[in-house]
C-alpha cells in the first residue's frame, strides 16, 4: 500500500508524514502476516519431524557384533533426521530474524511519529496544532496508535523467539502443540490492534469514509 492512490497525496509536511506512515504500517503487518504463515508450517515440520525422530530412536544398549549391523540403517536414519531437523530449525531462525527487521523498522515508524508530535508541541505549544493532520486525529492520537501496534508486535516477537529455542527441545506432545497455538494464534496481538490500523488508515485516506 501506498499513499499515491489517496486523497491526500498531494499534502505536503507532516500530513504527507503520516499518511506515508500509515502506509508502512500496513505493508509491515502484511510482511509480518506472511512470516507468521510461514514460520506456522516451520515449526509445524518441526514438531513432525521431533515425533518422527523420537519414535525411530536407536536403542541405549547395542547388541552383540553378530547383530549390530542390522541396526545400522536405524542409526543412519537417525542422523539423517538429526539434520532434517536442523535444516527447519534454522530456516525457522530466518523467519524469526526477519521478524526483527520488521519491529526494528516499527520502531523507527513510532519514533518518526513521536518526532511531528514533538516539532508541532515546538511550533504551536503543548496543545499543538489546533486543526487535525487529516479527517479528525491531532498528532498525538496518531502516536497513540504507532506506541500500540508496536508494544503488540514487540511482545509477539519475544513470544515467537521463546517458541523458536524451545520447540525443538521439548519431549511433552502437549508443550509442542501449545507452542504451535501460540504461534498460530499470537496472543500479544489482539484484534484490536487490526482495527487500530483500519482506524489509521481510515484516518489518512487509505480506506474509504
């Protein structure tokens, strides 16, 4: 989404500011959306694939020579999923570490909000500016809403690196299918902050009165 196609793309200043903010805003969470997807049927593989690994195990106690060979290819399979494993367990990595570059990138959409607020509180006193950036928000509820998203997204990003160091290492069935909800269902992220950014977008011309 950009701000091209609005009714605002012709203001200049702190207007354009915010509408393009809120622009990013919802390509970010569209990017994160994605990622999440993907980072679902990451650790969906994983938690197969930890079962799978599990149940094929090669026993403690090796017999004899006369029969050890025969549990050679268990051993082998074993290995080969040991590596499997890691291979998902890694490109997991990958998806979490992009979800990093995404509330980095939140961060800095919320301090640049924070800084109109600061050079209006400059210019006009306090109060700031007394007609609204666009329809009806003054400045400070577009900060409002930047601080909330983010606080939302950065709490689920901690969520999903704790997910990432566990889901692999954990034997209970149970713990990996919360883990796998968790996830899925990203409970730091309420549908509230969806309709904090329909609100924003609505506000900016993004989405039709």
């Amino acid at each position: 989404m950009t701000s091209s196609n609005t009714k605002f793309s012709a203001v200049t200043g702190s207007s354009r500011k915010v509408a393009d903010n809120a622009a990013d805003w919802h390509n970010l969470m569209v990017r994160w959306d994605k990622l999440n997807g993907r980072g679902f049927q990451l650790a969906t593989n994983i938690v197969n694939m930890r079962r799978s690994q599990t149940d094929r195990r090669p026993p403690d106690d090796v017999p004899s020579a006369s029969t050890s060979q025969s549990f050679l290819p268990v051993v082998q399979q074993h290995t080969a999923a040991a590596a499997d494993l890691q291979e998902e367990c890694s490109k997991l990595q990958a998806v979490v570490d992009q979800m990093v570059v995404v509330v980095e990138k939140m961060e800095r959409l919320t301090a640049v909000q924070k800084g109109l607020q600061d050079l209006e509180e400059f210019q006009f006193g306090p109060e700031g500016r007394a007609s609204p950036l666009c329809h009806s928000w003054r400045t400070r509820e577009f900060v409002d809403s930047a601080q909330v998203l983010l606080a939302a997204f950065s709490q689920e990003l901690k969520l999903k690196q704790v997910v990432l160091q566990e889901l692999a290492h954990t034997a209970s069935a149970d713990l990996q299918l919360v883990y796998l909800s968790c996830w899925l269902h990203q409970p730091y992220i309420p549908p509230q902050s969806r309709l904090t950014l329909e609100a924003l977008l609505l506000e900016t011309g993004h989405r039709p009165l």
